[in-house]
C-alpha cells in the first residue's frame, strides 16, 4: 500500500513518514515544490533508515492508495477541489484541524468541521483522524507516542484501512470515534489541549484514555 503525505514536509508529516515508514508502509511525502519534497524526504530517510519518496503533491496523491493531508486548513479546501477528481478515488485523511489564535486558541470549523467540508467535495471515502497527536513529541523518534488515535468515518471499510494504518505504528491505539459528524468534536479538542497546556505549563499534550 502507498501512503502519500500530501505537504509531508511540514510538522505533522514528519512524524508520520518516518513512523509509517518504520511500520512497512511504501510513503512518499508530498511539496508543491519537487525539489523541496525530494531534500525532506532524504532527510526523512537518514533519521529512520527506510526508503521514502519526495514528489509533487499532484505526482503524490496520484500515485498512492490513501492520502494524508498534512496541510493548513486555510488551503486545505482549495486543495481539494482542485484535486477532486484523483483524490475521490482515494481513501483521504484528514488530520486538520481549523484553528484560529484570539484571546488562545478556538476551534473555528468552515462548516460543521473540517472533515465533513472536505468529504461533501470528494465523497464517503474521507476518515479523520491523528488531529489530537502532538506533532513535534510525534516526529522525535527517541519518545514512544503512547496516544489514542480517534478515527471517524461514514464509510466503514476506508475507516478499518485507516485504523490499521494507526494500529501499526507502535503504541499508538486507533479508537472508531463513529460517524465522520463526530470529527467535530475530535478537531475541537485539539485548541482546547493547547489551551490547557498553556495554563498549565504543559507541553504538545496527546489523548489516552483508560
Ligand atoms: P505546517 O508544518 O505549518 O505545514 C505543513 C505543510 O503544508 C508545509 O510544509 C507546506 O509544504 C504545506 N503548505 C503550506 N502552505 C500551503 C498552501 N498554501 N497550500 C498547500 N500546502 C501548503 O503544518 P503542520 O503543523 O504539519 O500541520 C499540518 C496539518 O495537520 C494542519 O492542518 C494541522 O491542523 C494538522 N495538525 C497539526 C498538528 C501539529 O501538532 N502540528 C497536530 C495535529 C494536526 P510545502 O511548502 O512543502 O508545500
């Protein structure tokens, strides 16, 4: 399976490619600049000894069989329309989580949250999951991310692909949050845990629940 990291030069991707590449999967890591993808990715390669591939983000969603993306959400939307025709074939996650900074941090979903935005452009094939893992600990691979994963979803065989592709990195847990509707509440707990770290004195917290 080829898992392509659409932006997968930023935080959030990191962490993912080095980890799913640890895990088996075939990764390539997504740029809108080629040569900016191909330089992340041999970093990428020396940090976890495992081959990963550096493309455009048009070459990347092309070639693979799920896409995650790692993008603002600013341009996430604009993204996908564009790309609508390749990726609605694609079982797309969506990671993202609509942010913005006044007085903290707020959760300030387009339309019923991210995730439903971006599955009534491409379809039922859209999961969400990973907006609650905390990139930068994610992506240090001397921590071992002991954090729950909630995935949601409408369709229930891309939401079990997405569940093991989790359920493979090491200790990570997938838990089925249920309906893709439930993806707001997942995407607005994200400022609401950088809010209490701030207050707390906490850093990058993640979920476990027991
Ligand atoms: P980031 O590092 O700021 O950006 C990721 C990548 O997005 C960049 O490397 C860039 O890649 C690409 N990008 C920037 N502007 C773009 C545009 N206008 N159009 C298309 N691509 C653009 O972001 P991040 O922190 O990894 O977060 C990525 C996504 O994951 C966000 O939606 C965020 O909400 C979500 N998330 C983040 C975290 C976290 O801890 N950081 C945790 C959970 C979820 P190129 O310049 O190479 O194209």
């Amino acid at each position: 399976m080829i898992i392509s990291i659409v932006g997968g030069t930023g935080n959030l991707g990191k962490g993912l490619a080095v980890r799913l590449a640890l895990a088996g999967y075939n990764v390539v890591i997504g740029s809108r600049v080629d040569e900016k993808a191909k330089a992340k990715a041999e970093e990428y390669c020396k940090l976890c000894g495992c081959k990963i591939e550096g493309l455009s983000n048009e070459k990347a969603i092309e070639v693979c069989d799920v896409a995650i993306l790692t993008i603002p959400w600013e341009n996430a939307l604009d993204f996908v329309k564009e790309h609508r025709k390749v990726l609605s074939k694609k079982i797309v996650v969506s990671p993202i989580v609509p942010m913005v900074k006044e007085n903290g941090f707020v959760y300030n979903p387009p339309n019923g949250s991210m995730a439903e935005s971006i599955a009534n452009i491409l379809g039922d094939k859209v999961v969400s999951s990973f907006q609650n893992v905390p990139a930068k600990r994610f992506s240090n691979l001397n921590e071992i991310p002991e954090f729950d994963v909630i995935v949601c979803g409408d369709n229930e065989d891309a939401k079990a692909v997405v569940m093991e592709i989790v359920n493979s990195i090491e200790r990570l847990r997938a838990l089925d949050g249920g309906p893709l509707s439930n993806s707001r509440i997942v995407e607005s707990f994200t400022p609401f845990l950088i809010s209490l770290a701030l207050r707390n004195g906490m850093k990058e917290l993640g979920l476990r629940f027991v």
